[in-house]
C-alpha cells in the first residue's frame, strides 16, 4: 500500500517522506529497490523519497497517510495492534492543521473511535481512504482507479481531496469515513460471497459430474443479471480473506448477525480442503494412495504473478497433502521457499518430472500449463486453466 503512493506523490513532484518499521524496507528505498511486484526499480529509484524508522522525521509534513497492516487475531477478530502503534507514535509529532488520512482496511468507525481520540488533538484534518488495488494488474492502477474518501470535517475532505487529486484522476466524496470505511468492506464482501457461490457450486457439480466451468462459461454469456465469478482453491491475499471479519465483528456490537457473510467465509475456508480430497479421489482413480505419491504442486502465492502468500490456500493444501504422507514439491518463480513447510521452490522440470501428479493451484504468467496437462501422467487443475481440453489424465475442480 504505502510504496506506491510514496512513488506515485514523488512522481508528481511532492516531497515525500516514507517511515517504517521494517529495516530491510527502508534499505531497499535507499538503494532504489523495490519490494513490491508493482513499482518498478526503475520508478523507485527515479524519485527522492527520504526513508526512515523515526516517526519525528514527518513533523512539518503536510500529510502523513497512515498504511499500516489491519489483520485478523487467530481468533479470526480485529487485529488493531499495529494502527494503534503508528498513531501512539504519530500523537508527539503531529501539529496544528495537519491532513491525517487513514488508509488502513478496518471497520466503521476506526477513524472517528479509535485514530482521532488516539492522536489527542482536535485540531487535526482527518480522513480515511480506502486502498484499491489488486496486485499484479496494470490495466487498473492508483491513477485511474477512483479514489474514496470521507471525513470528520467538511475542511479535512476539501484538503483529502486535493491531495489525492495530485495523483488520482478521479475523486469520489461521500459524508462520512464510516461511509468510506464500510465501502471498502462492501467491495471486497460482495466479491468473498460470489466466490463463496460459485466455490459451493463447484463442490455440487463435482458430485453431480457436471463440469463447472462449462456452466459459468455458458452463464457468462447473458449480457445482464449475470457476473461470472470462478471457482477455486479459496481465497487468499491481505484482503478477501480478512475484511469481511472486520464487519461481522463490528456488527455485534449493534447487536446484528451477519449471517450470509459468516457463511461465505466459511465455504471459502473450507475450499482447500475439497481440493485435498478431489486431488487424492483422482489418485485413487488411477489406483494410487496419496501417502507415498510425488506430487509437484504449480504455484503456491494466492494469486497469478505475484509473490504474496498471505492467506494463500496453497498453503493449506501443501499441509494437509504433508499431513497425509504425500512427496511434496512445487514449482513457484515468485516465491523461492516457504520455510515453515520446509520446502524450496524446484525448475519447472524438476518439479513435474516423474510426478505421480501435477496439481495446478496458482496459474502464474509464462508457464504453459497446457502443455504441462497433456505431458503429465495425472494433471489436476484448481484453476480452470484446461477448460477446453479434453484427456483422460486430466481432472478439474
């Protein structure tokens, strides 16, 4: 979140100031390398952007925009801990007149309850505004991708919008920041219960032998009343996977049960685990136990052309494929180990060759999957890659 605005603001010729926590971080904008997939080094190290972990390094700032991580406790609740580390630390810098924008994802009322009183001034410009990006697109970028916002005073909105309009091209206002707030989880909810749909779908259409993916794709062509959504391995990222909690945990405390969101979720965390069983069902077809049998796993970041394992349900297959006895490898050119699974990213060719089966979880750019299906003694494709394509070694979620 926070380096691509620091980028996108240098770009437009602001003076920017860039505090983190994180040493390696901060080293890297030193040196004009980028640790995220969509800033270029080359952009990055185009620009002056001063780095520090000393939080009195933005007193005199104009603006400081607050992009710190929101996420879940093991209990599945708000994890506020970080924002309320940032605006324990910001309260001794922060001066008379300053524009302080949230940008965190969280739930309604974060800025007005929790950041405002935290801060202890009454003379500060506050807003909140969401982040809208989706990793790994170039198509939608902070540019052109209208940006939300809404404050506690009509002169903190004046001043949020004309900050942003330095480096967004289109600025949506609404009363409120629990109305921004609540349009940020309204997104990224609408998206987790369609997903959740059409997952609950895919796990009927298995048993029903139907192919799934033949149906959305025939669905898909009503030109209104319809958005395809496709079926997965679940859902993963920072986002989806996190935000709806945000709402079901702020809703009982208005004493409402947000029964259809609690339920998405649930489908969705449930979905690696029918990967496991569709992946050992298609062992077995071919007369193989899943305990003893090589499986090279293809990607396992949460989404194609990105690095991000947060929440990955790659990750969930690869323990449970583990906990069952399977020879795990996999093949990602964007995540090089995941040490708690104590494995390491092999070749492509490595990885599939003399494979029992070779299950496609994240379908990264550059990697002919196809190619890889007709070759492989078994292909299980979690994707939809394959749609298409018939052979008998082939199966699909």
């Amino acid at each position: 979140m926070g380096l691509p605005l620091a980028v996108a603001f240098a770009e437009a010729g602001e003076q920017v100031v860039a505090v983190d926590v994180d040493k390696g971080k901060l080293d890297a904008i030193k040196r004009g390398e980028s640790y995220v997939g969509d800033v270029s080094s080359a952009r990055l190290s185009a620009v002056e952007i001063s780095a520090s972990d000393d939080y009195t390094s933005l007193a005199g700032t104009d603006a400081i925009l607050i992009c710190v991580p929101t996420p879940l406790t093991p209990n599945r609740e708000p994890e506020l801990g970080p924002l309320q580390a940032t605006a324990a630390s910001l309260a001794p810098v922060v001066s008379a007149g300053q524009l302080i924008v949230l940008e965190s994802t969280t739930y309604p009322g974060t800025t007005r309850e929790l950041l405002a009183p935290a801060l202890g001034r009454d003379d500060l410009h506050i807003a909140f505004s969401p982040e809208r990006v989706d990793p790994g697109r170039s198509d939608y970028t902070l540019a052109n991708t209208p940006k939300v916002i809404g404050a506690l005073t009509p002169e903190a909105l004046a001043r949020a919008h004309a900050l942003y309009s330095k480096v967004c091209e289109q600025i949506v206002e609404v009363s409120t920041p629990e109305a921004a707030e609540l349009t940020k989880l309204l997104e990224n909810i609408f998206r987790s219960v369609n997903i959740a749909l059409v997952n609950e779908l895919a796990m009927l259409a298995d048993r029903m032998g139907i192919d799934i993916w033949e149906v959305v794709d025939a669905a898909a062509t009503k030109p209104y009343g319809f958005m395809p959504f496709k079926p997965g391995p679940g859902m993963g990222g920072h986002c989806l996977p996190v935000d709806p909690f945000y709402l079901t945990w702020r809703a009982r405390e208005f004493h409402t049960s947000t029964e259809f969101i609690e339920l998405a979720g649930k489908i969705n965390q449930e979905m690696p685990i029918h990967c496991v069983e569709r992946i050992e069902r298609a062992l077995n077809d071919v007369a193989k136990p899943i305990k003893g049998s090589k499986l090279a796993i293809l990607g396992v970041a949460y989404k194609g052309g990105v690095s991000d394992t947060r929440e990955s349900p790659a990750i969930r297959i690869l323990e449970q494929l583990q906990a069952r006895g399977a020879d795990l490898s996999y093949h990602d050119p964007y995540v090089p180990e995941l040490a708690d699974l104590g494995l390491s990213s092999a070749p492509l060719g490595t990885a599939v060759a003399d494979a029992d089966a070779v299950v496609l979880v994240t379908a990264h750019p550059g990697i002919d999957h196809l190619t890889l299906a007709r070759e492989a003694a078994l292909f299980v494709d979690l994707r939809g890659i394959t749609r298409g394509l018939s052979a008998e070694n082939l199966v699909r979620l």
